[in-house]
C-alpha cells in the first residue's frame, strides 16, 4: 500500500505533496517524508518505485550540503536514531527517507531557474516570445539551451493544479523588492553550481524549483528538496536533442510505457509491471551514485 500520511496517524499532518509528506514535530521542527509513489503526466501511479524516497532524500541531503557554502538550510537531522521522541515508533519508515528540518516561515513563491526551454517556460514562449517577462531570442524550440540560465518565479499552486508563472515584478510585488532580489540571486547561483556540477557527470540540468523560508532568527535558508529528479528536469546529454521531448533521465521507462498502453491520461494511471518497475527503480540509484559518487548501498549504512 503506498505510503500515506494515515501510516503516521499519531504524527500532525501539515501537508501532502504528490508524493511526499509534512508533519508538525513540537513547535519548531518539521517532518519531511519522501514516499515511493511517482507520478508520471501529473497523475500519480498506484505502483510504488521501490527506494525511490530514500533516492530522493540522499540526493537532497548531499546537494544541501554542497550548496552550504552559498545558503543555509532548514534540515536539523536526517539520523532518524537521533529524531525526538514522538518519532520513534516510525523510525524504521522514517529511515532513509525523511528529513528533521526547522520550521520556517516560507516564502510564498516557488523559484524557478531554467537552464533550457521546456515544459511552462516553453508554453509562455510559445504564446508571448518571453517566460516570465524575459524575452527570449526568436526560433526556440523545445529543448533549446538559452542564452544564459533565467529567474521564473511563480506562484504556489494547491496539489493538482500547475503554478503560474510570474514577473518579478509581480513577485517584488508579493514579498518585497529585497526579498525578491535575493531570492533571484541565490536561485541562480545556486543554479549555476548545480548546472556545472551535473555537467561534469554528464548531465544536463534543464530546470528546478527552490523553496526558502526565514528562520525565527529572521535567517533565509533554503528548504523543501533540492535538485531531485522531482523538482527538476535532468537530461542525459548524450540524448539531447533540441527540437523534441527530452528523454527523462528517471521516468523514461515510465512515460513509454503508458504511452505504449494507450493510457487515457485523464484515467487513473495504471499498475506498472514487474520490469518497469525495477528499471526505474535502478534509473533512481543510477543517479544518486551518478550524481553524489556515493554508492547507494553506503547512503542506506549511515541513517
Ligand atoms: N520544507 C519545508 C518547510 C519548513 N522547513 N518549514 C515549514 N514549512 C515547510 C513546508 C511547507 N510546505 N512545504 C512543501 C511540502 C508540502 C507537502 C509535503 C511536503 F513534503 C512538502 C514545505
């Protein structure tokens, strides 16, 4: 049964993703926990990718810690032997998966940085010449890599509806033109690392979604997850081509599957076979080790 917030009834649910969850922990802490469900054309599978959380949660902990250096995170503790006390009847489906953080006054606008035209960006493109009040040169077509990375801001949209995007003006408008600025700043520097560092491995980061919040000490840091699979387009570059959809780097196998059944896509989605299934899970563990240089296997022996 794929993981839901009923499995942790004595905790304070706060929130559901697609596929992830938020509990309350005292006052001050939050909960996050990644489960193995994946969705695929915005609908989430009844099937669970087997590892898929604990990927997700090792890859955010190791970019949180390459990124430290340009922006401090809300995450307290990923060692579920050391979470309080309420947690401990869970630890066994917390271990691996799951994030300790403070609990911060987020910011209510996603920051989005696009290396490449897809998705959203690609749409607005298409309707206006620009993506969030950037022009953009004329004759891109999906997947085309832009001039240099831009700032997309939107909105935070409830689960099952798409973000907006906005200006940043619009976003000044919301939070404030400093706070606008600096979340503006950061997102594209840490972009820019990211987008280097994927790179070096072969892989292109196409695009991503921050979330930051303040601290009660008034501290911006950077929350949520950071550079997975699920807040971000990553490309194998080998297969790059501008002019198509892009393979995804996690959820190929999937998409041509469903493709491949003749899937309604406003139905609910489909059970995934046996192979499916573990080819996608082995895609998960293929770019945590791609992408950290850590064996999977050894992330699992230390939390
Ligand atoms: N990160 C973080 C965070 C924090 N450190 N403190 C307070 N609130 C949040 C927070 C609020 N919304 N979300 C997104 C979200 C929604 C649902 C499930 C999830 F796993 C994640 C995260």
């Amino acid at each position: 049964m794929p993981l839901t917030h009923e499995e942790f009834a004595g905790l304070t649910h706060l929130g559901s993703g697609k596929v992830r969850e938020l509990f309350a922990v005292g006052d001050d802490a939050v909960l996050l926990v990644a489960s193995d469900r994946i969705s695929a054309f915005d609908v989430v599978l009844p099937t669970e990718i087997p590892d898929k959380g604990a990927v997700l949660t090792g890859l955010s902990l190791w970019w949180f810690d390459q990124l430290a250096d340009l922006v401090p995170s809300h995450v307290v503790s990923s060692n579920v032997d050391e979470y309080p006390a309420e947690l401990t009847p869970y630890t066994e489906q917390l271990r691996g998966r799951s994030m300790l953080c403070r609990r911060l006054n987020m910011v209510q606008i996603e920051c989005v940085a696009r290396g490449y035209l897809t998705g959203s960006g690609l749409k607005d493109y298409q309707r206006t010449g620009a993506v969030s009040g950037h022009p953009l040169p004329t004759g891109l077509v999906d997947g085309s890599k832009l001039p240099a990375p831009i700032y997309t801001p939107s909105t935070k949209a409830p689960i099952g509806e798409h973000d907006e995007n906005i200006s940043r003006a619009d976003a000044a408008g919301r939070i404030g033109t400093e706070l606008a600025a600096e979340l503006e700043r950061l997102t594209l520097q840490i972009f820019g690392r990211a987008s280097v560092l994927a790179a070096e491995r072969g892989i292109l980061l196409a695009d991503t979604k921050f979330e930051f919040g303040h601290d009660t000490q008034g501290t911006l840091r950077l929350a949520d997850e950071v550079l997975t699979p699920d807040s971000s387009r990553f490309w194998p570059e080998d297969t790059w081509r501008p002019g198509a959809s892009q393979p995804s780097f996690d959820k190929q196998y999937i998409r041509d599957y469903l493709t491949s059944t003749g899937w309604d896509r406003t139905a609910p989605g489909p059970e995934l076979p046996a192979d499916v299934v573990e080819a996608t899970r082995v895609r998960y563990v293929e770019a945590y080790e791609r992408l950290t240089g850590i064996s999977f296997k050894d992330y699992l022996s230390t939390v």
